[in-house]
C-alpha cells in the first residue's frame, strides 16, 4: 500500500526543522536581495504633468509600486509655500497633490518629497520636483493696432482684443485712459472681448488701454498688469481739400466716414467733387467727379440707382454715356464716365474736380467701370 506525504504528515521533529529552515533561509535571502540589490527593489516614480498645470489641478506622481503612505502623509515640504492634501490611488502607486485653496498662476514650484518605503520595504530616496502653474491670460492681437492713427472706432469696429488661450479661471479689467468707463462682451469661448466708451469715441483724441487680470480666486488687491496699448482717433472731419486731385483723394480716403454702416452706399461729396464708395461701414475706394455746373446743379439729395446700362446714349445731346446709372425714375441725372461723341472724340480728364456737366456726375475711365460693377439697383446715394 502506498503512502501519501503532505505537509498532514510532517509529524517528526526533523521534518518541522528541515521545512522552517527552508522557509527561513527564504526569507533570509529575500531581505539579503533587497539589502544587496536596492536598486531592484525601489521604486521609480514619473510626473504625469510639470508646465502649465491650472491653478485647482493636482500635481500626479506615479510609482512603480506601492508605497507607505505614512512616509509621506504631513512630511511633503512645498516652496513657495502652499497648504496641500494628499490623495492616494491605484493601490497606493498614485499620490495627488491638491492645493487647499489654488496653486498661483505663473509661478514655479518645487515639491520635496521625503525618503520613503515601497511595499518591499525598499527605501525610495528623497526627490525634488518642479512644476509650474498656467501663465496669466496673453494677448496675441488687438484692433486698432498700437500705436495706430486715423483710427475709426464704433459699434461696428470696436476696440478688439484677442486671447491666445480661453480666460475662463481669469478676472479681467479694460482701462481706458485711467478712468474712461467702458462696456464690453466676449465671445462664448472668452478669447475675443470687444470694448466701447460708454459715452463714445471722441475725434482725434488719443487713447490708452490697460489691461489687468487676476485668478478668479485671489483677493481684489491681486489684479496685475498684462498688457498695455495705445491708438488715436480720426481728427475732426473739418477738411480744407487739397488743390491736388491726388492728394484730395487721399484726403478723402483718409478722413471719409460712412454715413450707412449696413451694405453698399455711394457718397458724392459736391464741395469737394469726390465720390466714395462704402461697403458695411468701410471705405473700399474714392473718385475725383465733375458734377452740375451753376445753374444746372446736381441736386443734394438721398436716392438710389434705378437702373443701369452698360453703354447709354443721349438723344438730348447726342452723347454716348458709358457706364450709366440713374439716380431718379426719369433718367434726368445719373452717373457716368466722361462722355463721348458718335464719332470717338472723349471729354477730357482735365474736367474732373470742377462742376462743369449738365447735373450728372462724371467718373473718369476705369472709375466709372469700377462703380458700375459696385453698384446694384437699389444701392443707395447719399449727395451732399
């Protein structure tokens, strides 16, 4: 009969001696391999993140193996000093660092952590780590440009500030010349903010931007600087023109407003022979005109194209009228390039800037082309 041995059957002295020497010279050897290989048995550590970590976001370190947590737990050290909690996870292999109340923006960190021991009783060295916290919002445009001049500022082109990142954790503060109130919005995203003086943009002043921030949960004392700007406004449009049809162009082009901020418009300025067109508030391009002479004066008045043909004739005179646009039902005063005889001979450019036609408005060539294909039926013309 066969017999079966068993740990059951260990029942004589030698046995019990033989098996606990082997299960002491185990654990002999195992502390021997931990004293003589240290190395094996530490643990190593990453950090999941070390820039730009937000301001309520813990700092996250990863061992290898699971710690005693009583080796760190009130023995971490934190410069610039900042109260912390600790959270362990994943069996103790992760550790957390919160802030009790926020890490400071822009600011760099050293965390001390102290010697400690793995679940192999292996000793982890101290450890110096360095992070640092999200910077303080930072402005990558701004309209007007610094140092801009001429600038025209109103509900459709405010002052325009873009963020590089969202400034959602942030308090923000727009001054305007020290004391000049100011409303604003901002997109949904809070990266774009458009700004306006409460009591509006004054002409030909100049103005200086200041913009201060804060984490939206430091003390109103804690506002700081971020960016600083500064545009002048368009002067008064009180303009004596330029004898020079080129420079009265620039003029034009330079102190022009437009008088409709939606869509198209043609503005015809009489004492000053120059016609603008706009488009959604923005000057796109200015003309030198001969409009009525004394007696048959082109009327002031707000009106529109009526209609247009690209090569009109008329009977009253016996004139090719190129590039025609009416500005009233019967066709009696329009707009046109300088006219022409049947036979080719063309009116000279030399007219242009002098009121010398019959209560039309003349254009040039290659003006005429540029305003016709501009305007539509319907688009407005403001004469003053």
């Amino acid at each position: 009969m066969k017999r079966h041995i068993g740990l059951h059957h260990i029942n004589t002295p030698k046995k019990f001696i033989l098996i606990s020497a082997i299960i002491i010279a185990g654990v002999f050897g195992t502390v021997f391999s931990i004293k003589a290989y240290p190395q094996v048995f530490s643990a190593d550590l990453t950090i999941e993140k070390t820039v730009e970590i937000n301001s309520d976001d813990p700092v996250t370190i990863d061992f290898s193996m699971p710690m005693f947590v009583d080796d760190y737990n009130g023995k971490i050290k934190i410069i610039p000093a900042e109260e912390y909690k600790l959270r362990w996870e994943n069996s103790n292999k992760r550790l957390k660092i919160f802030p009790v109340r926020f890490w400071k923006p822009e600011q760099d960190y050293k965390i001390f952590l102290p010697e400690a021991k793995n679940i192999m009783f292996s000793k982890t060295k101290s450890r110096i780590i360095y992070f640092s916290t999200q910077k303080y919002p930072q402005v990558v445009s701004i309209f007007p440009k610094n140092g801009a001049q001429d600038a025209l500022i109103g509900a459709e082109d405010p002052i325009t500030i873009n963020f590089k990142n969202p400034v959602a954790d942030f308090s923000v503060r727009f001054i305007l010349n020290s004391k000049i109130e100011s409303n604003f919005q901002s997109n949904s995203a809070r990266t774009q903010f458009k700004l306006l003086p409460k009591n509006g943009v004054e002409d030909g002043m100049k103005y200086e931007l200041k913009i201060y921030t804060k984490y939206i949960s430091e003390t109103e004392d804690s506002f700081r600087e971020i960016f600083e700007s500064s545009f002048e406004t368009l002067p008064p449009a009180n303009i004596v023109w330029e004898k020079d049809l080129s420079a009265r162009i620039n003029q034009a082009k330079r102190y022009g407003r437009a008088k409709i901020k939606l869509g198209k418009y043609i503005d015809i300025n009489l004492s000053a022979q120059v016609m603008s067109i706009f488009e959604e508030g923005k000057m796109l391009d200015a003309f030198m005109i001969s409009s009525g002479k004394r007696g048959m004066d082109t009327p002031k008045m707000e009106t529109k194209i009526y209609n247009k043909f690209p090569r009109a004739f008329s009977k009253a005179y016996g004139l090719f009228m190129p590039f025609w646009m009416a500005m009233v039902p019967d066709g009696k005063f329009g707009i046109h390039e300088l006219p022409e005889w049947p036979g080719g001979y063309k009116e000279g450019i030399n007219h242009l800037g002098i009121p010398v036609s019959h209560g039309c408005v003349r254009l040039g060539v290659g003006s005429a082309e540029r305003v016709y294909n501009f305007s539509e039926i319907g688009t407005p013309v403001i004469i003053y």
